[in-house]
C-alpha cells in the first residue's frame, strides 16, 4: 500500500507540549486514553492517513492523526496505541511474521516498536534517534531489520533488536515519491518535476537507467492548446504524484497530472499502459498480493480496480462520502480490499463483484470545527468540515448512532446549536485536479443554506442563499447569515422561515456574527472593516466605539461585557473590554498580552465572567490561554490537541469546558480543577 502526500495537510504541526501526559486515563469503550491534566476525557479517534494489514489477514492497522487503531478483522474489536504521546501517524509496518508493529510518529519523530503477541500498553522499544520525515517504513523479509525512507533523499536501516541504526544511503534528492520492496532491495524513485521513474541501484549508490514513455503523437497538439506554442517535442503528462510496486517487483503503477496512471514494466523500463478513468488526483494506490490487479484511490470519491496485465478497467468501487486516503489489499484474500477515506470510515470491498462488503469502522473522522452539549450535558456532539455529525454518551465513553446529514467535501459556514440541536451548514465542493501548471482546487459553494434537526438529521428549513458566516440565537429562533451575493448579513425566523430584516456590509475576507447570550444583540466584524452591533429587537444599530481591524469578539454571560481583539494607537494587538450600558457602548479597560507570533481565534468569557478565555493560534500550534478580568494577568496555558484547536465552549452547568480540533478529537477539562490549580477556587 502507497499513498502520496495529502492535500488535507501536507505540512503538518509541531506537536504542542502536553501537560502532565498520562496522569488520568479515561475508558472510552474498551478504548483507554492517556489524557492531559486536567481533563477528564477524549472522544474520537482521528482522521486516517494509513491502513495495513497484518500478515495473516487477522487485523488491519488504521494511523490517524492522532495515533493507531488495531482492529480484529473478525470481531471488529479495536484496541489503541499511542506512541508515547498523542501523534500523527503516517507510516506503519508489520514485519512479515507478524510479531512486531513499527509505528513511525511525525511529530514527535520518533519509531516505536510494538509487540502485537502482547496486551499492547506500551512498546517494547523506542528507538534512540530520532529520524527526520520518514515517510514510509519496511521491514526486511527476514524480520530482524527495519527500513525507513525518508522524503530529505535517505534510505535508513535499523536493528530492530536494538534499535540501532546500521546503515544510511542516499538514494536521490529530496521531495522524490518513491516505493520499496526489501525482498530485492527494489527502490523505485518518481521525479515530481521532470516526471521521470527509476531504480535505485544499491551497489552504485545512485539512480539507474531512466524508465521510457510512450510517446504521444496528440500531445504536442494537446499541450499547445493549453499552453500555447509549439509543445512537439513533449512527452506526455507531467509530474508524478503517487508511486507503487507491485509485490513481485515486476510492475511499478505511478500517477501523474491529468488524472493519469501509467503501468511500467520493471524489467525493460518501458511503460506499458496509459491508464484514464478518475475525475480527480489519484491519491492512493495498492497492488494485489498476487501483483496483477491495481487499486487505485482518488479525491473524486472513487475507488478504480484495474487489470494491469492488459491495462483495462474492471471495476469501479463507490460509496465513500469523501476522498479516498489509503487503501490496502488483503494479504490472505485477494479480493478483499480495505479502503479509508476523509469520511471517517474504513471499508470492505469484493474487487471480483464490485460491491461493498461492509462499513468495517466508523468515527475515524477528522477536522472538528464545532462541538455542543446536549442540555443536561450528558452528551456532547461535534460537527466535522465535511458535515459529519458525531454524538457520545459522555458518562460511557461510547459513540452514538450518527444521524444521516449531507456529506460535503468542505463548507464555507457552520454553525452547531449551544443545545445540540440545531445544524445550519452552507456545504462545498472541492474539485482537485492535477494539470501541467501544477496542481488546482476549484470550489462551489451551494446555494441554498440548509437547517438540520439533531439528532435525527431531518432538514426543517432550506434557504435559498449561500453563507459566508452563519450564526443561532440561544434561544434557536434566529438564523443570521452572512451573504456573500448580496454583500447583507439577513436574519431568518427559523420557525416560519421569513426574513425579518437584514443590513448591508462591506464584503471582506473573514466576516464573522456572532449573538450576545439573551440573544439581544448581534455583532458583525471583519479584521478590515468596521464592526456593527444591531439591537436584534429594535432592528436598531448601536454606536459602539471606532476601533477598526476587529479580529474577535465575545459576550459575557451576564450579558454586561463585550471582550474586543483590536490594535491599539502604538500597533500591538490588545484585548478590550467594553461596558454595555443602558445608555450604549463605553471602554473599560485594556488587556496587554505578551507577544506572541499567531492570532487569536476565539475569546469566551468563564460561565462566572470573571475569567476570559483566548484560544490562541500560532503556525500549527493552540493554546487556550487564562486571564484575570479584573487584574488582566495571565494565569495559565492549557494544551493537550494535535492540531488546531477550532472550538471552546462550555457545559451548561459551566463545569466543564470542552475544545474541539482538527486532529478529530475533542478533549473535555475540569475547569474547577484548572480553577483551583491557578487558586481561583
């Protein structure tokens, strides 16, 4: 199994330092979690980037974002491993007995070793270097050697007993897509910007013979219509994006611009087919245990089997809601194909029949950017970038039937209920192709912003505009949405569904509303434009103080403080606080944070108001930074996610504060305990 680098997120984070790793654990399931301190509990299991499958057949591996999954493929128990912290899990390898497990962690850049005839807890090595950007692990056929690939041009070689590493080669320069066979020491090499394919040679230390295209006698034509001028002398496609070796070394499938596979003849370096059929970048590839049937992925959805011994198409496998990620044949089966995708499932397909087996594992789901308790804050629910709604029983730990909403490939607007009850989302397509500039995502908003009803998933209201923003009311009787179209923030009785008024603003990038707590007002601000504050009742706008580059704003719950992230006369970014008055808006006072590279993303104010919390983001880092409203001290950081952090609220009894984030997972924490840590209780 091969995969390219992603679009998802192909420069990924440096991981954020975890306070007080493993002092609580938390029984998700049969799922145990090591959790910062401070919370009490993770839901979720992270995107998938990687499948494999044991040796006998028995279980598939599943890397996430977060960590590995083992599943029983007959039960479907699951069991996971986190390599000594939480981290993004790319590469993986079972050695060819099937006793160990090499898990390679990105952030933490470190290889761990796992004994799969043990109770999983820990591992039984952890390697002493630290390897940078592995990109693929091998194990050698006689079990006792590990291999490592790196995309900085290296090929690595460790004693899997020790830890060790014995040997270093360099194939090639950075950046090549590459697939390797340690049963003949075959490392194939794809050149992104020349498009050329070839073998590593072991005893030279360099790269072989160039593998031959086909020439093309239409593409001079073709590529003259695109790009203009005389192209005659070009080849064809360029630039590899995937690469994969069939298991007997004979075949070597790569995937180029165009949407474009091509099937190469290891033996004579020649290629043999030029295959078409995906929409879309091909993204994953995997051979058959018995070489002759390819599986291709693609972000159009689709899953192609092809026949490469006579380069034709035998079927096309569909189902998956988004982008296929990774795909795996089954070693003991060889029809039996495991695929995983940004829908957050890992599913079973026939390859002779065409159909699907079965969803194998769901809530693999990735990219949070909206989470919400139910009123009695028994359970809480997440909505993912593509529309997939999740919902767990917070006492047990277990995930809950997730209702049936549309599956988008993004959204340009969600909002989720303060009750959980209520989605609005305005879906996206992404189309991404590769073509000869290079590659190119095109993206269509709908039309139409739809209301769901939760946990059902039944559509109440459709509105016939798309949004760049939305927000609800508390009280779930208000839809405000920013429209793009017609450059208006429009507000929308949800029971009736009639507009009851709307205002006009200057369209920006980043337009954002958001409602006070009893649902009086709404305030509209963009970094680059002036904000507005309408009294919702009155239909009426409030003059509010001229401070333009607004980034964020926050209500208090008592509805008597609004919390500003503005720049102040001599530049800095400052934290403002404002008086609502029965006579207006007046200025209180200023919070001064430290300097720090980033932004914030988000303010909220503690249930008691006397707390503000900044959810700062910097690169690929969160912090969700405490201070003292009335002081304006900073009183702690809390960090604990992967990735992103993109949602903080807070449980209706304002015990508890729940973040949620782009690695998939939410984290909830006990804010007394981080109250009384910082001598607030």
């Amino acid at each position: 199994m091969v995969h390219t680098m992603k679009m998802k997120h192909t420069l990924f984070i440096t991981i954020i330092s975890i306070v007080g790793m493993l002092s609580n654990v938390f029984a998700q399931g049969n799922i145990q979690i090591g959790l910062p301190d401070a919370a009490i509990a993770l839901f979720g299991k992270g995107g998938i980037n990687t499948i494999h499958f044991s040796p006998d057949g028995t279980q598939l591996a599943v890397g996430t974002s977060i960590g590995v999954w083992i599943y029983n493929v007959q039960d479907r128990k699951e069991k996971s491993l986190y390599p000594g912290h939480h981290d993004e899990i790319h590469t993986l390898a079972f050695s060819p007995d099937g006793k160990y497990l090499a898990v390679y962690g990105f952030q933490n850049a470190i290889i761990q070793l796992w004994d799969m005839n043990s109770d999983l807890n820990e591992p039984i090595l952890t390697f002493p270097e630290k390897p940078g950007r592995i990109t693929k692990l091998v194990f050698g056929h006689d079990n006792n050697k590990l291999f490592g690939i790196s995309e900085l041009g290296f090929l690595a070689e460790w004693d899997i007993e020790t830890g060790n590493r014995l040997s270093t080669q360099r194939y090639g320069k950075r950046g090549l897509v590459t697939a390797f066979n340690p049963k003949g020491q075959t490392l194939a090499c794809g050149d992104p910007d020349n498009n050329e394919i070839s073998l590593w040679d072991s005893a030279n230390d360099s790269l072989g013979e160039v593998f031959k295209e086909k020439l093309n006698p239409n593409a001079g034509n073709t590529l003259s219509r695109i790009l203009g001028g005389n192209q005659n002398n070009r080849k064809g496609p360029t630039g590899i994006e995937t690469l994969a070796l069939s298991p007997d070394s004979k075949t070597i499938a790569s995937s180029h611009i165009g949407n474009i596979i091509k099937i190469w003849d290891v033996t004579t370096r020649e290629e043999r087919f030029s295959l078409k059929g995906h929409k879309e970048i091909i993204s994953t590839f995997s051979f058959s245990p018995d070489s002759p049937i390819l599986a291709s992925g693609s972000t159009d959805n689709t899953i192609k089997i092809w026949d490469v011994s006579n380069g034709q198409p035998i079927t096309t496998l569909t189902g998956h809601k988004n982008s296929i990620e990774t795909l795996a044949f089954s070693p003991t089966e060889a029809t039996l194909l495991a695929s995983g995708s940004t829908d957050g499932t890992v599913r079973f397909w026939d390859t002779k029949t065409g159909k699907e087996r079965s969803v194998f594992a769901t809530g693999h789901t990735e990219s949070i950017e909206a989470v919400a308790f139910n009123t009695t804050d028994t359970m809480i629910s997440s909505v993912a970038a593509n529309g997939t709604v999740q919902i767990w029983d917070i006492q047990t730990g277990k995930k809950l039937p997730s209702p049936s909403v549309p599956h988008y490939d993004s959204n340009s607007a969600l909002v989720l209920s303060q009750d959980a009850t209520l989605l609005a989302i305005n879906g996206q397509d992404n189309n991404v192709r590769s073509r000869v500039s290079g590659l190119t995502m095109q993206t269509r908003s709908h039309r139409e912003t739809r209301l769901l009803s939760l946990p059902t998933g039944d559509e109440l209201k459709s509105f016939p505009h798309p949004s760049e923003y939305l927000a609800l009311s508390p009280d779930n009787n208000i839809l405000a949405a920013v429209n793009p179209r017609e450059q208006v923030v429009q507000l929308w009785d949800i029971n009736t569904g009639d507009k009851l008024f709307s205002f006009g603003i200057e369209l920006s990038l980043h337009e954002k509303i958001i409602f006070s707590h009893d649902g009086q007002y709404l305030a509209i601000y963009g970094y680059n434009d002036q904000t507005q504050l309408w009294h919702v009742p009155t239909q009426e706008k409030i003059d509010i103080p001229n401070v333009k580059e607004i980034s964020v704003i926050a209500f208090s719950p008592d509805n008597k403080t609004m919390a500003v992230e503005h720049p102040n006369v001599d530049g800095l970014r400052v934290i403002g606080l404002w008086k609502i008055t029965q006579t207006g808006i007046e200025k209180h006072k200023e919070i001064i944070p430290e300097f720090r590279n980033g932004y914030t993303a988000k303010l909220l104010f503690s249930p008691d108001s006397k707390t503000l919390i900044q959810l700062h983001k910097s690169g690929w880092r969160s912090y969700i930074i405490l201070w003292d409203i009335d002081t304006g001290v900073e009183l702690d950081i809390v960090s604990g996610h992967i990735k992103n952090i993109q949602s903080i609220v807070f449980s209706h009894d304002g015990k508890t504060l729940a973040s949620g984030s782009e690695d998939g997972t939410i984290l909830l924490w006990d804010w007394e305990k981080i109250m009384m840590k910082i001598g607030k209780q």
